[in-house]
C-alpha cells in the first residue's frame, strides 16, 4: 500500500516537475520576446536619432514617437505580467488540487486499513471470548459433576458407616453372647 502510494506521488511529482519545466521555458521565450522587444526599443531610439539628423524632426513629434514607444511597451510588458500570473496562478492551483487528492487518497487508505484492522480485532476478540464461554462451560460442567460425585460420594461413605454400624452392633451383640 505504502509503495503504491510512494509511487504515485513519485508520479505526480515527475509530472509537475515537467510543468515547472515547461513553465521555465515559458518564462525564457518570454525573456527572449522582452529581450526582442527591447531590441526593437533600441533600434527605434537610432531610428529616431538618425531622423532627428537626417530629417531636422521636430522636437515635439521626437517627444511623442518616444511617449508612443513608451506606452505600448508598458502595455506589452501588463499583457505578459498578466499572462504570467495567470499560470503562475493555474500551476498552483492545480499543484494544490494534486496535493489534496493525494492526501483524500491516503486518508481514505488509513481508513480503509484501520477499518480492517478493526474488523480483524473484533474477530479475535469475539474468537477470544467464544473460547473463554467454553472454559467457562466446561468448568460449570466440570463443577455440576464434581457435586454430583460429591453427593454419591457422601452416600456411598453413609451406607458404609451403616454397614460399619450393624456391624459393630453384630459384633458387640455376637461378643456380648459369647462372653455371657
């Protein structure tokens, strides 16, 4: 029981050991697009720069291509927090569902086997208590014939303080004619 247990759980381990895996590589593309994406950043601010050379673009629309760069990286970076907080959330609930079915699982093992234990008590106790009834009866038995060999007893040893009796009285009487 213990190995089956030890066994799913070395299971499930290698199972979520493989989401956080793939959850590690989710977190690396990400890098790499934040890292592509920061790229692009640079190259727009030399693109900029190179426009700002070559072109004389005015400082107000130089300000806000930059603002305009700015803002949709900030609303690029919220799209991937988001997204990452949301497996983040989803692995742990789902780590924390595997975790209470293996402990439903192994209470209801315990269950079970002090159920059974339980049941293998009850037998002994109950096999334990039958054997003792038949001591008990035997002993009562035992006891009823010990009175009843008792009373015979007594019977047998008061007819033979009878005879013992008569007969001395026989003698004492064969005596008492002899000597008179």
């Amino acid at each position: 029981m213990v190995k089956g247990h030890r066994s799913t759980l070395a299971n499930k381990e290698r199972e979520i050991l493989s989401r956080e895996q793939a959850i590690a590589e989710k977190e690396q593309q990400m890098a790499s697009l934040l890292s592509h994406k920061d790229q692009e950043i640079a190259s727009l601010h030399q693109l900029v720069s190179q426009l700002r050379q070559s072109h004389q673009v005015s400082q107000q629309a130089l300000e806000m291509s930059v603002k305009q760069a700015i803002i949709s990286r900030e609303e690029e970076l919220r799209v991937l927090i988001c997204k990452r907080e949301e497996e983040v959330a989803l692995a742990m609930a789902q780590r924390e569902e595997e975790i209470m079915e293996a402990v439903r699982n192994r209470e209801e093992q315990l269950s079970d086997a002090w159920a059974r234990r339980e049941a293998e008590i009850r037998k002994e106790v109950e096999e334990s208590l039958k054997s003792v009834e038949v001591r008990i009866q035997w002993v009562v038995n035992r006891e009823n014939e010990l009175v009843v060999e008792a009373t015979r007893l007594n019977e047998v040893r008061n007819e033979l303080e009878e005879k013992m009796r008569k007969i001395d009285e026989g003698v004492m009487k064969g005596l008492s004619i002899f000597f008179s």
